[in-house]
C-alpha cells in the first residue's frame, strides 16, 4: 500500500485493513524502528487524522450528560441540588427549562467529573443573533479560525 494522506473512506479503510495485517501477520511484537513498525506507526497517526476529521463525534448535550453520570454515581435530584443552588433548579435544569450557569458547569466538573467539554460544547442552543453573527464573520482572524475549525457558528 501506498503511504499517502487519507482522504477517501475507500483510502481510510484500506489503512485499516494494512494495520490489521501488520499486527496480526507477526508472531513477534512489532519493533518500533523496524520497517513494519515505522509502516505501523505512519498508518496509525493518518487514520487517526482521518478519524478525526471525519468522524468525530458531537459533543452529548450537558443534560444528557449529568444525568447519564448522575445514573453512574447512582445518584438522585437531591443529592447533587447542592451543585445548582437547590432542588427546584436541578428539576429546572434536567427538564431543560433552564440554562446552566457558569458557576454549576464549574461544580459539576469538579464535584462530578463530568468534562467541561460535555457541559459547554455540547449546548447547542446558545446562539448568536444573526446580526451579532454577521458582525464577527467580518473580522478576519475570527472567520478563518472558524472555517478552520469543527466550531458550530
């Protein structure tokens, strides 16, 4: 195979099928500084490129979030009402009838573990007005990072 940029899935799969020959065509480990582990190695770093670019998942809503590790830690409403400021804005917040404020974000990464990416990337309901919008898409430094990027505008 070819070593080159993977830009097909029909490329992408064919990186994969050559990474399961390498391992499983070996009774031995693969030395790294072999040629089949330097082989091993490029391909692993271009599928992980293609991975992701090409399919790297959404971020889970941050209700979905809480509750999935809520469930985890086996805990109910009123264990965590402390983290949001009492039991009626937990019951608010998990029925998606409020925002999450910066301060629970905070108490829940550091008092759950729940990762800050999963409570604020995922909030796809914090928009911009489209006159706000219009307005950074003019600047150049901001337009560029975000076509350059995953970034939802």
């Amino acid at each position: 195979m070819k070593t080159k940029i993977l830009k097909t899935e029909q490329e992408y799969n064919a990186a994969c099928g050559r990474i399961y020959e390498l391992i499983h065509s070996m009774e031995q480990a693969i030395e790294p500084d072999s040629p089949e582990g330097e082989e091993l190695e490029l391909l692993s770093l271009l599928v992980e490129k293609y991975e992701h670019e090409h399919h790297f998942p959404d971020a889970p809503d941050p209700v979905e979030a809480i509750k999935f590790r809520m469930e985890q830690m086996n805990l109910k409403q009123k264990d965590v009402a402390p983290l949001f400021g009492g039991k009626t804005r937990v019951s608010e917040v998990l029925n998606k009838k409020r925002s999450l404020t910066l301060k629970m974000i905070t108490l829940l990464n550091r008092y759950l573990g729940i990762p800050l990416e999963s409570l604020i990337l995922g909030n796809k309901d914090i928009k911009l007005e489209n006159e706000n919008k219009k307005k950074l898409l003019k600047i150049s430094s901001i337009n560029d990072y975000l076509n350059g990027s995953k970034a939802a505008i």
